[in-house]
C-alpha cells in the first residue's frame, strides 16, 4: 500500500483508513464470519437482479482488489466508476489507467457531469451514465456521506466494510463487514452459483435484514473478545 501512496493510487490518509479496517479485522478473528458470507451471496444476489449496476472504485478498492472487481464487473455486467474522497483530475486519472492495466475495458469517472444531491463539495460528482443513474450499487470502503447519499436517491446500496459501526455499514442495503480481498472473491463465487437461479437470488434478497446481520457480526466479536 504504501507503494501505491508514492504513486498517487492510495491517497495518504488511505493508509489510515487501511489501518482502521486492519484493526477491525484483528476483531473479527482475520475471517469472514457467517454473517458477513451471507451478506455476500446477498449482494451477489443483488447485482445479478440489477438494471444498471455499477461498481465504485476508490484508490484503496483499487490498491486491494482491482483484478476481482474487474472480475466482479465482467461477471454482474456492472459498470466500473473511479468515485474518490480525496478527488483531483490527476488521481482520478491515474487510478483510471490503473484499472485499465489491470485489465478493465471500460472505467466510468474521468468526465463526472451529474451531481449527488445532499454532498456539498467535489465528492458528489458522478457520472450520468454510471453511479447517477444506476439502480444497484457497490462501495467497497466508502465513507459515510455518500454511503447515505446513494441511499437517498433511492439505490440499493451494498457496502464492503470492516467496520461494523460505520455509518456507511449502517445505511447500506447490505453490508458485508469483511475484508476487501476476502469478500470480492466470495462475492464472485456466489454469483457464479447463482447464475441461473433466478428464484433462489430473490428469496436472499427478501429475507436479508441488514440490521440483525450488522447485530450477528458485532456478537461475533464480542464474543471473540469473551473467548
Ligand atoms: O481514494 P479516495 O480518495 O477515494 O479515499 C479512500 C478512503 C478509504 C481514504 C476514504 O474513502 C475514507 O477515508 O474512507 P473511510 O471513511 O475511512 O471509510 C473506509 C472504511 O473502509 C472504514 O470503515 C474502514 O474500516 C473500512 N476498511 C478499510 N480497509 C478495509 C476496509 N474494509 C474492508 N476491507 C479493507 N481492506
């Protein structure tokens, strides 16, 4: 990661951020927890039943994960948007080229000319083709205020986050509190299963209750603590 900083991928707070979900990951036994392998087949439920999907990618999920999310895209037929906290053209470019090196054919966020309603700042722009008019989207290690902002448009949103107290954990549709690098393969694994089974990807859809999932992870680690 800290590499990726001197190259300008990972922004220099992305190593404290990184650090955060470190240490939240110590918390969870360095795992995916049963919750968090539900949230996954959710949210791999959630992009295979959506209209225009699109994954958003930050210099951290790129830094972690850019060949899975690639794979993740090609799989779900979801959109690639470069969405960054710490924005400037030259970032955004490169984080572009960087996803395009490892393999991406398309990635959305250079030209943004639509705006998120309720962010003040450079941080609500988006494209129109992408995040502004998806119906589902993912964030991979998203802050709190866009987290909320997308919910309000009315997106379905599904979080990869280590904390489970987050704001973005707790307005997301579905958050999966797990490891960027652990969560995205299993995100691709489940949606390969579920595939063809259209009847099966609605009913983890309607029985998923993002509360009482976030509730399990959190007695986990209390639990973990205890033991
Ligand atoms: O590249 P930019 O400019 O878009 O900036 C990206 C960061 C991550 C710096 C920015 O979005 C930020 O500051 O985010 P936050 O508010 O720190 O939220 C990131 C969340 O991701 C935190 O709740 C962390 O616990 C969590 N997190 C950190 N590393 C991982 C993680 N979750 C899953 N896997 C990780 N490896």
């Amino acid at each position: 990661m800290s590499d990726l900083v001197k190259e300008g991928i990972v922004a220099p707070t992305g190593l404290i951020a990184h650090g955060r979900g470190e240490a939240f990951d110590y918390l969870l036994g360095e795992k995916t927890v049963p919750a968090a392998h539900l949230a996954e087949k959710v949210i791999a439920a959630y992009l295979q039943e959506a209209k225009r999907p699109v994954i958003t990618i930050n210099g951290n999920a790129a830094g972690l994960a850019a060949k899975d999310l690639i794979s993740l895209s090609e799989l779900t037929h979801a959109k690639l948007e470069v969405n960054l906290f710490h924005r400037s053209e030259e970032r955004v470019e490169k984080v572009c080229r960087f996803l395009e090196k490892a393999g991406a054919k398309e990635v959305l966020g250079r030209k943004p000319d639509a705006k998120l309603e309720g962010i003040a700042s450079e941080r609500a722009l988006c494209d129109k083709e992408g995040i502004f008019s998806a119906d589902v989207v993912l964030i991979p290690l998203e802050d709190g205020d866009r987290a909320e902002a997308m919910v309000k448009a009315g997106k379905k949103v599904l979080a990869i986050d280590l904390n489970p107290l987050s704001r973005t954990s707790e307005a997301a549709t579905v958050t999966a509190v797990d490891e960027i690098t652990r969560a995205t393969p299993n995100i691709i694994k489940a949606a390969k299963e579920l595939r063809n089974k259209p009847e099966e990807r609605r009913k983890l859809i309607d029985s998923f209750d993002n509360r009482s999932n976030l509730k399990e992870v959190k007695r986990d680690i209390c639990k973990l603590l205890e033991d």
